[in-house]
C-alpha cells in the first residue's frame, strides 16, 4: 500500500545533500507537495501488516515527524492525506517506508 503525505516542514540540511549520487532526490523536496510513500516488505511490520511511520491512527491534520535516510540533517514534518490501498505513485516525488 502507499500513504500520500503534504509537506508541511523540513530542514535546510535537505537542500545540503542535493550533490551527493545518494541523497540527489532531495531536490525534490519543498513544503507544500504532496509525497507519495510505499510500503513493501521487509518494512512490513506484523501483526497488522504496516509500514512504521504510515500515520495510521493519526488525528486528522496531526503533524507527523519523518527524517531522511543518507542524509541525517534532512527530516521534517508532513500531514497523512490517506492510505491508498492499490499503489500508484508517480515516479516522482516518490518514496519508500524503510
């Protein structure tokens, strides 16, 4: 399943790791945009089957933290949208529950 997520916050050190081959796709990062977020084994957790960090049981406009993996300086804050069941994330702004 993917989880849709509006940036709300997030740290100039996500623009600092836009040189490295590893943490380039932070360009893509800008408060405001709407991210798109899959979850796929192994970060599937039992019992429920869920991603860590999905939001689920959330309150709605509740700010959810997030950080970057590659780039430690790179986190912030994003608002669950909602859960969609068949994933079809665009190949941009794009991301994986790790």
């Amino acid at each position: 399943y993917c989880v849709q997520f509006q940036l709300v916050a997030l740290t100039a050190g996500c623009l600092q790791g836009q040189h490295s081959q590893h943490t380039h796709w932070t360009r893509h990062l800008r408060g405001g945009h709407t991210v798109c977020v899959e979850c796929q084994p192994p970060a599937l957790l039992p019992p429920g089957r869920h991603c860590r960090g999905d939001g689920s049981g959330s309150h709605p406009n509740q700010l959810l933290h997030w950080q970057a993996v590659g780039n430690h300086r790179c986190r912030g804050t994003w608002r669950r949208i909602r859960q969609l069941d068949s994933c079809s994330c665009p190949s941009v702004r794009s991301f994986l529950f790790i």
